[in-house]
C-alpha cells in the first residue's frame, strides 16, 4: 500500500552537490521543499572524524559510502550483440550513498569545461570539415556557452573552497597558472596547495619538454577559509586518505558539510533518507510530472510525494534509470537512432606510467585529492592540432599521488612476481620511489554506447536494471596511444631507475577494475527535443516541471573530471528556477 | 571572582616568563588565527563538532569532556590546559601528546599563538 503524502512545492530526488546546492537556493527562495536521500544521514563530527576515519577495507574494499549493488545494480556489455550481465560488485565507477552523494568521496578536481567542449561539433567541423567525423560519433553542440556559465563556475568554487592559480584573469595570462584556460573573472578562493616531490618533478620535466605545467586546481582548502556562506574549512593536513574518504579535517568540499547543513537549518527545507525513489510520477496528459514514489529501504514502506516541481538529482546513471522507469521522454534506438532518453552515455580513457626512482623518497603516503601538476598542452589547447593524429577529443596529463593508499598502493616494476617473497621483496624496496603520470581521456560519444532497460535482471524493487552497453572505440584508441607516447617521452626524460611504460586503452573496456567515477550522458542537454532529453536549463523538453540535473546532461565527456561544470549547472538552474520557472511555469526554452 | 583573580595573577605570571612568546597576545589578532580551528571546535558550551568544545577550555584537564570521544592518547595525558600547555600543545600535537586524533599539524608562529590564546581567554569563558 502507499501512502499518499501532502503536496510540497519542490521535491528533489538525491542530496549530493546538485540537490544540496538545488534545495538551499530554493528553500531559500521561499519554496517548501522535500529532498529524498537512499543513503543514511552521516556527518563530519559523527562520522568522518578520527578514528572512523582512516579504514580502507571498510571504505575501499567494502565501499561504506558507496551504492549497495544487492539492491540495485546494473548489466553491462561491450556491444549489442553481447548479452548484458549484472555489475554484482562495485568496480569501474563508485556511485555515492549517503547524504553528501559522490560529493563526500571525490578528490575534489575541480575544472572548468569550456567553449571546445559546448561547441564540440562546430568547432571540429569548421577546422577540419564535416568528414572528420566519424559517421557513428553523435557528437553536436551543448546549447550553452562559457561565458554564461562564467558566473556560476566561480559561485561552485568558492562555494568548495577550490584551492588553484588562475592562468587567464579577464583575457590576462597568468604566470604559474593554465595560460590553456578560459578567462575568469577573478582568482580562485585560495592559492594552491604545496606540491609534493613527485608533481615538482613532474612540472619540471614537462617545462623541460616546452610543456606548461600547473597546480590542479582542487577543492582541498590549503588553508583555513570561511566560504560565501559562512562554511569554515579546515586546511588540508595531507593526510593521504582523500578519495573514497570523507575529510576528516573538515578540509575537503564536500555538501555534507557546506550546503546541506544550512539548508537543514531552513524551516522550508525536510530530508528524508533511505528513501528509494522508484518512479516519476507522470500527469494524465504526460505533460507535467506530479511527483514520486519512493520506498522507505529500512522498513519497505512505499510513499507517494506529490510535488510542483521534480528534480532528478541522483547520481548520474540513477537519474537516467529513473527517467526510464517512469517512461518520460522517448527511450533512444541505436538502430534506428530515434528517441533520446539512454543517448549518448559517455565514459573516459586513460593511460599510466610509473616511474621507480632508487634513492628517492617520495612519502606516498602523504598527499591532498589534488596534490598533482597538470599539463593542458594536449587538451583545451586548440593550437594543438589533432588532424595528423585523426582524433576528437583531448586528454590531460599529470604527475604526482592522489590517495596513495597504504595497503592498496603496491608500485613494483614489471616482470616483478604477483606475490611470494619476491613481491614481498620488492614492494619493501620500490614503495618509497615510485611516482606516476598519468593522462586522463576524453570519450567521445558514439551512436552505440546507451542505456536502456535491461530485459532479464530486477533489483530488489522488482524493476528492471539499467543496461549499459559500452566500449571504446577507434578514435579512443588513437588519442590513447598518443597520449601514451607523450607520457613515455616526459617518464624517459626524467631518466628513472626503472619505468613501466604507459599503454593505451585498446582492449575492449571491462567494469572490473576501478577506472573512474565520470560516468556522463544519457539524458542530455541540448537545442532540440529532435536530439536532445533537455533543454539548456536542464529542463525536460517533455514535461516542463522536471529537471534532470547532474553529468548525465553532457552530450559527451571531457578529460576534465566533471564536477565544476555539474556544480556550475546546478546554481545554473536554480536562478533559471527562482527567477524565472517560479514566476512563469512553463518551457523556459521553446521546443 | 576565583576565575578572575586566578587569570589576574596568570597574566602576572605569563609578562615575567614568557613575555616574549605571550605577553602581546592580541584577542583582536586572535580571532583570525581561530579560522584554522573554527571548521572543528566551537566555543558554545556543549556543541562539540568534530573537536570537542572549546568553553571552559581552561578550566578543565584534556580530555574530560564526558560526551566526546577522546582518543585514547588525549585521555591518558593529563593535562591541566593553561595558557602554557595549550600554547605548547598547538605549537606541534603529535610532539606533546603522540597519537592524539586531532587532524592539525601545528602553528609555528608563537606570535600568532599568543593571539589566538588571547582570543580564547577572552572568549572560551
């Protein structure tokens, strides 16, 4: 049975940095709003601080902050032909579950995308002609533009307390900074962290080769800050224990402890966790939404929360899984390539070296998320010419440690045995004077990589799974093996004791091992309903009353990790909401 | 009236042996150096957070607020926090109680730890 609850104005399903920054900007506007969580609460003072903190079987192996795949899951293929089979353990991306989301859990990189991602297709095809394109990359345009979302990027990174150098301040290159990078209106919140040996060797080696390096930009505070909304942080004590942690000196952005506690303290504003939402509940005419229904997951309670306004805010697979349960919007045919709910699911690729230096001591063990250099000659550099190489896309490269775990990092040189004495041997004597570098891919998307709805596996609610049908294709494998070289060439350059050499990612991709959280697309942004599941304010062309907010509205994936562009769009769509839906419902772009 | 006289007569104390270290502490300075504890301790009576309250600070040993949990470290050290031992303690933790949990490396200024006790005498009563 399910109980029909009083109408709020907003509900938003999922409380990690879209719907944290969603709910506080609309509880603030005076809107009564309902956030559903499926995680449990969980906060800095009861959970992350010492010594709850610091336990890699209970967050890395047994993934405590992560999706409990004995619930819901889903199949994963490389190609239609094959038969799809459940992911029964997390393993190629670490979708959060708790209050906070993924947000708790990232590094913290934090980038903007720019106009070479917004306006992929007719940058491409105005330098190099419509055939450059392969047929079956369904690449086009976002309908957004960098400079609208200038304003936005830097509300999300002083909300974060990114700690970086700007490379281009109002069109003024910057020393020490990206000078590849889109001009900001001002610096970011706070100077970058202190680089390690092994980023400083890097940036070294790389401006030897006429490359130019800087600090990743990453929100670990480096020092105390106090950010717009009066969220203290913690400096970052480089610790080691970034990714998959919470931060336990309060140092790392994260919602759980910027805007969702002050959106708790909003009388506008309830959360609700272990809350599943099952559904989006559609109007008879299918042309609103009327709210959801969700499953309490402690006790199997079903609710129904009638809404104004839906906002989809979960991770960005859940979202297009729930847009596809609930039937809005057309499911998209790679056959036929009709329709557009499941277009245009996106991954990246990567490549890696280490490098084993006899007689350094790089201290893995200390680092911040971001305590990397990055070199973007390869990436948002449009000077840098893919034609010879025949590739779309771009991929970023960088030296240094994010989170080299104490039982899980293992660097030892190839040819070393998998274990015995001998591994034993050398991972005692190699674990002080490895570092890596590494680069980070763009996939570009393809007409055959999509979700749908899996024919054969249910999760515990007795819905279908989300299929993913995924691989890489010619273009990655080109663009790996570049990048593979370039890596190879700095490693060479910096004379190491021992190198494994980066190889491309060519063999088809596997869910096994973890890759990368920057899953992308599947209900993607857009000029038209024609090719696209939103529109430019992540409002769903089908029923206007529903936003879709998070990396599943990108038309394709960048090297960039995602989530200065998914805060970005976040604040985004709350003004678009606040100032302009609220005053006048109804499509804020004509179809 | 104790807690006042006692304060008097530490001042007296702090001008003739550490003046140099704490004699100019300035609360106003202070309150900008407390930004790099403010993400974890409060200084409202009973709002512990991921530190433990900093209220009544100095007027009671480490470790004995009864509902934070204190590391094991912190507990055994016994510790009657002062103007002194704090400001030896946040000097460097790890040095004065080994194994304690809290995440901070230290304040190396002593200027800077003459303001900030400054500004927690005047604040944390």
């Amino acid at each position: 049975m399910t109980t029909k609850l009083r109408e709020v104005d907003v509900v938003i399903v999922g409380l990690g940095w879209t719907g944290g920054i969603l709910a506080k900007e609309l509880a603030e506007s005076g809107l009564k709003v309902v956030a559903l969580e499926r995680g449990a609460p969980r906060t800095s003072e009861n959970d992350y601080s010492l010594p709850n903190i610091r336990d890699e079987l209970r967050y890395v192996v047994r993934h405590d902050l992560m999706q409990n795949t004995a619930r819901d899951t889903l199949t994963v293929r490389n190609n239609p032909t094959q038969e799809a089979l459940p992911m029964r353990r997390l393993g190629s991306f670490l979708p959060g579950e708790v209050v906070g989301g993924s947000g708790v859990h990232w590094s913290g990189h934090t980038w903007r995308w720019t106009d070479m991602e917004f306006k992929i297709r007719s940058n491409y095809e105005e330098r190099y002609g419509k055939k450059f394109i392969p047929d079956d990359m369904t690449i086009q345009d976002w309908g957004i533009t960098y400079a609208e979302l200038e304003p936005y990027y830097e509300k999300f990174e002083y909300t974060a307390a990114v700690s970086g150098k700007a490379g281009n301040i109002n069109g003024k290159i910057q020393a020490g900074g990206n000078p590849f990078e889109a001009p900001r209106a001002r610096e970011y919140p706070l100077p970058p962290l202190t680089p390690i040996l092994a980023s400083e060797m890097f940036s070294d080696a790389a401006r030897n080769a006429g490359y130019h390096p800087f600090p990743r930009p990453s929100a670990n505070a480096s020092q105390p800050y106090t950010n717009p909304d009066g969220s203290k942080f913690g400096g970052c004590q480089y610790c080691g224990y970034c990714q998959r942690f919470g931060c336990e000196a309060n140092a790392k952005g994260s919602p759980h402890m910027t805007v969702i506690p002050i959106v708790m303290r909003n009388s506008n504003f309830e959360l609700r966790t272990h809350s599943w939402v099952t559904r989006v509940v559609k109007d008879n005419d299918g042309k609103r939404v009327t709210g959801v229904t969700y499953t309490n997951v402690l006790n199997g309670e079903e609710f129904e929360q009638p809404a104004t306004m839906v906002l989809l805010c979960a991770y960005a697979i859940n979202n297009v899984h729930l847009m596809l349960l609930s039937g809005i919007g057309t499911p998209y045919d790679p056959v036929a390539q009709k329709g557009v709910i499941g277009k245009n699911y996106c991954y990246q690729t990567g490549a890696g070296a280490t490098l084993f230096f006899e007689g350094k001591y790089f201290n893995p063990f200390m680092s911040a998320g971001g305590s990397n250099a990055t070199i973007d000659d390869f990436n948002i550099n449009w000077e840098f010419d893919r034609g010879p190489h025949n590739f779309v896309g771009a991929y970023n490269v960088n030296g240094g440690f994010n989170t080299a775990l104490p039982i899980g990092y293992r660097p030892v040189p190839s040819g070393t045995p998998q274990w015995g004495s001998e591994w034993k041997r050398a991972t005692a004597k190699w674990y002080q004077t490895a570092m890596t570098i590494g680069a980070s891919g763009s996939v570009m998307s393809n007409r055959y990589n999509c979700y749908d709805l899996d024919p054969t596996y249910r999760n515990a609610f007795g819905q279908p799974l989300m299929r993913m049908t995924f691989d890489y294709k010619a273009n990655e494998h080109r663009m790996g093996t570049h990048a593979a070289q370039v890596i190879n060439d700095i490693a060479k350059s910096m004379n190491p004791t021992k190198l494994n050499p980066a190889v491309a990612r060519t063999n088809p991709w596997t869910v096994v091992p973890y890759q990368s959280t920057h899953n992308t697309g599947g209900t993607i942004m857009g000029t038209n309903p024609g090719d696209s599941a939103l529109n430019k304010y992540l409002q769903s062309w089908d029923c206007h009353n529903l936003f879709v907010v998070g990396a599943n509205v990108f038309p394709h994936n960048a090297s960039y990790n995602p989530t200065g562009p998914v805060g970005a769009l976040a604040y985004w769509t709350a003004d678009a909401i606040k100032n302009r839906y609220v005053k006048n419902p109804g499509p804020l772009v004509a179809a | 009236m104790r807690n006042s006289f006692r304060a008097a007569a530490g001042l007296g104390l702090m001008l003739s042996m550490t003046a140099a270290a704490q004699a100019g502490g300035d609360a106003a300075r202070g309150e900008a150096r407390f930004q790099d504890c403010a993400a974890c301790h409060k200084l409202e009576a009973g709002s512990n957070d991921v530190g433990p309250s900093l209220h009544g600070i100095f007027e009671r040993k480490a470790g004995t607020l009864a509902d934070f949990r204190y590391s094991p470290a912190m507990k055994r050290s016994g510790i009657s926090w002062t103007p002194e031992t704090l400001d030896k303690f946040i000097t460097e933790p790890q040095a004065m109680v080994p194994a304690n949990r809290m995440p901070y490396a230290g304040m190396a200024n002593p200027d800077d730890r003459a303001d900030l006790i400054a500004y927690l005498q005047k604040t944390s009563k």
